[in-house]
C-alpha cells in the first residue's frame, strides 16, 4: 500500500498566501509612509503669475515648475467661480490691470487655493528666538487676513495667494486669442506617485519569494504526477504512484494508482483468459487426433490438416500469452544496431534484406520484445513482398523503424483490420504463406506496451510499409 504525506489543503496553502502577501504589501506601505517625509506640494505665488503675465516670458517660481507663458486660440470655463477662487482672479487682473471678465482660472480638481500670511519686514535672525530642537519652524497659513492693521503695514502680516498643482490662468487678447500661463507640462512622476511606484517594487520584491515557494510546491506533485501518467502508457507495469503534497493532489494521485492497479489486473485477467482457453483446447485436439484414425482415407489428410494448423493457432497464442506476462525490465536500447542484427540474421537464411538508414538512435524498452517486433516485420516483409529494407531515424522526439517490402500491398480497407489477432489479408489458408494471423498483432501490442505504435501504407511505386513509432 502506498504511503502518503498529507499536507494543508490547496485552498488553504492559497489563501494563507493572499493573506500573507495582503499583510506584507501593508506593513511596507505603513513603513514607507511612516519613514519617508511627506511629498511638498508644488505651489505658486500670484505675484509669480502675475510677474510671466506681464513679461510674456517664462518665471521659475520657487517651490514649482516653470510657468510656461503661451498663446491658444480658446480656454474653456470651470462653471461658477468660488469666493476664494473668484478673488484669486480679481487680485491678479488688478495687478495687471485689465477687467476680471477678461481672465480665466482652468483646473481639473476643484479648488487649490489657500492664502499664506506672511510677514513685510520679517523680523531680524538675532532678534527671533530660536527654534525648538533646532528646525527652522515653517512660515505660518491662515485663510483670513488677521486684526492688527492694515495689511502691508511695517511689521504686520500680509496675505499672499497660493495656488497648487496644474492650472490654465488666461488674459483674453483684444484679437479674442488667449494668454495663458500654466506649469510647464512634464513626463516626471509626482512625488506621491513615486512613493506609491516605490510601495509597489517593495512589495513585489518581498511578496516573490514567498510566490514562488508556492508556485514551486504545487507544480512539483503535478509535474510528477504527469510523469508517471507518462510512465504507464510506456510500461503499465511501472510502479506506483507515491506523492506528498496538499490533500488534494494525494487524493487524485491514490485514484491513479487504484486505476493503473485496475487496468493492470483487467489486462492480465483478459491474457490469463486467453490462454486458459488455448491450454484447454489442446485436450479435445489430441482426443480428434486419436478418432481420426478411424475415419476415411479421403478426409483423414484434411481433418490431420485442420487440426495441425489449430494446434499451431493455439501454440502461438500460448507463446503470446507468455511474452505478455513475462516480467521485463527496461533498459537503455540501441535501435539501429538491434535493426542491424535482426537483418542480418535473416540474410543468413537467404532472406534478401537491406539497412538502407540507421542512425544511432537509443530508447528506454525491453530488449526482448523490441527484438520480436522487428522480426515479426521482417519476417512478413520477406514472405509477402519477398524483401525487406529498413531504417531507423529520429523525428519530433520520437524513434521511427520504418521497414518496406516488395509486395502487393494491401487493400487500404484492410490497412487496420490486419491488426486483429488472426485476421490474414492472404486469401489462402496455407501455413505456408498465410500464417495464422497474430504476427501483426504482436507488433502494435508491443509497440503500444512502450507508448508507440504501428502503421501500415501503401507505397507509390509498389510495395508495403510498416513504420513503428516509439517515445526517444
């Protein structure tokens, strides 16, 4: 019996690791954001819209991109103006002094503005206190003006306009064109979507190994669970399946195991039938050979005939049998050296044969049944088509014996049926030229046993094909 190791089950194993890769992407994301300081805004100052407005030049700001400064032919309203948005308008049409009808603010993300206070005179670095642990503490943000006079007074704050992020502000032309400056348009990623491309690396990089610990653990079982299917169809005798792994590739390797042991045990049942039969007959056989002794001279020699050629029929089938379950141990076989030596046997007792090709081919099989199947071929092709000529080659990962003849061939609706065990193409019943029908049988049982098989065809010029394919 087949011992197993069980492991967690598929479903399991798979969302152990979407949970383990959900958590990791988080805590890499909470130490990246944690870490790293925040990304700065890109802001601009009115005064520096103001100032490329004026000068039709482009303004480097100083917490920005450049400020482009150009001409179209239209710039498409954003609907209603907020309070903050409609002032941010008016300040910078006064400021170059043109109506408020004749400027537009284009965004895509609703309102960026905030007004910052910032200090005329700002008081001298000597006289300021310093600041705590020793950072120089940000300017403060306020969006009203705060009470304590008039703006732009010595020593009180001012308010100062800020806009952030993308943005069209256009002066209509009195030829009804527009100028328009915005931040210089740029393939650059943000610093946000730096961070989050950063998120994403890290993840990845933590996540793979982990990914492909378990992408290798659940192909491993699968992948040799294909291979032993592959190993039956070469030998069905070839041991059982044994695989650890999840429950549920042991389940499906216990049921290919009891399957191999069910194909296993019907094919020897089925042979050991056979041949219990064969064995059987010879009885009642010898019993006709003694009664017909007391029959007529004239039907004797026939009946004598008769009973030889199904003593024949069961010798052969017997011999079957045994080849069949006969225990074979596979091993590592040159093709073209067996081809080679079974045509030379056969020379030997004047068959008129040929190696026209043999390339050095070698193959994992049974050394004894591979010899049989080449010389129940050549064997057919020197008593049908009085010759035999054979290679061997590999195609496609497989090894091909190819052997032809010199005969008539056989009609193409019989190409299949010769195949049957004691089916004869040869219209006569002779021994001597029909034989009893198992000898092609034999070859595609045999071929298949090694995960190939047989086929016959017609040649143009004449003659007969038999072409064995077998895995390389």
């Amino acid at each position: 019996m087949t011992m197993f190791r069980r492991g967690a089950p598929l479903f399991a194993q798979a969302l152990g690791l979407v949970i383990v890769t959900l958590v990791a992407a988080q805590l890499i994301a909470i130490a990246v954001i944690f870490n790293l300081p925040p990304p700065p805004p890109e802001f601009y100052r009115s005064a520096e819209i103001v100032r490329a407005l004026k000068t039709g030049q482009s303004v480097q700001p100083r917490d920005g991109r450049l400020l482009v400064v150009k001409e179209q032919g239209s710039l498409r309203s954003n609907g209603q103006d907020s309070i903050r948005r409609a002032d941010f308008k008016a300040g910078i049409a006064r400021a170059i002094g043109v109506p408020v009808n004749r400027v537009e603010l284009q965004i895509d993300n609703g309102p960026r503005f905030f007004v910052r206070r910032t200090p005329v005179n700002p008081p001298k670095p000597s006289d300021a206190p310093p600041p705590p642990n020793g950072r120089q503490a940000r300017e403060p943000f306020a969006r009203e003006p705060g009470p304590g006079g008039p703006p732009g007074a010595r020593g009180q704050p001012r308010d100062e306009p800020l806009i952030f992020g993308d943005f069209k502000f256009g002066v209509r032309q009195s030829d009804g064109r527009w100028l328009v400056v915005e931040p210089k348009p740029t393939f650059r990623l943000d610093s946000w979507q730096q961070r989050i491309l950063l998120i994403l690396l890290l993840s990845v990089i933590a996540v793979t190994p982990l990914a492909w610990l378990f992408a290798r653990r659940l192909a491993q079982p699968i992948t040799a669970f294909a291979d032993a299917a592959e190993r039956l169809g070469k030998d069905p005798r070839t041991p059982p399946l044994s695989l650890s792994g999840s429950t549920e590739v042991v389940a499906a390797a216990s049921a290919f195991n009891m399957m191999q042991e069910r194909l296993r045990r019907y094919v020897e049942d089925r042979t050991a039938m056979v041949g219990a039969i064969a064995h059987d007959l010879r009885t009642p056989l010898t019993r006709l050979k003694f009664r017909i002794e007391a029959a007529p001279d004239d039907i004797r020699p026939k009946l004598a005939a008769d009973i030889d050629q199904m003593e024949t029929m069961i010798a052969a089938t017997l011999g079957f049998v045994r080849d069949t379950n006969r225990p074979a141990e596979r091993t590592k076989l040159e093709l073209a050296s067996l081809l080679e030596s079974v045509m030379d046997e056969a020379a030997e007792t004047g068959g008129d044969t040929t190696v026209e090709r043999a390339e050095k081919t070698v193959i994992e099989g049974d050394p004894v049944a591979l010899k049989r199947l080449v010389q129940n071929l050549v064997e057919n092709a020197l008593k049908y088509g009085g010759a035999a000529r054979g290679r061997v080659y590999a195609e496609d990962g497989m090894a091909i014996i190819e052997i032809d003849d010199n005969g008539p061939g056989v009609p193409p609706a019989e190409l299949e049926r010769v195949f049957e065990p004691f089916y004869r193409g040869e219209p006569s019943r002779n021994r001597e030229t029909g034989g009893i029908g198992l000898g092609l049988a034999v070859v595609r049982s045999l071929a298949r046993a090694h995960g190939g098989d047989v086929s016959l065809a017609n040649l143009a010029g004449g003659g007969l094909r038999a072409s064995v394919r077998l895995p390389a």
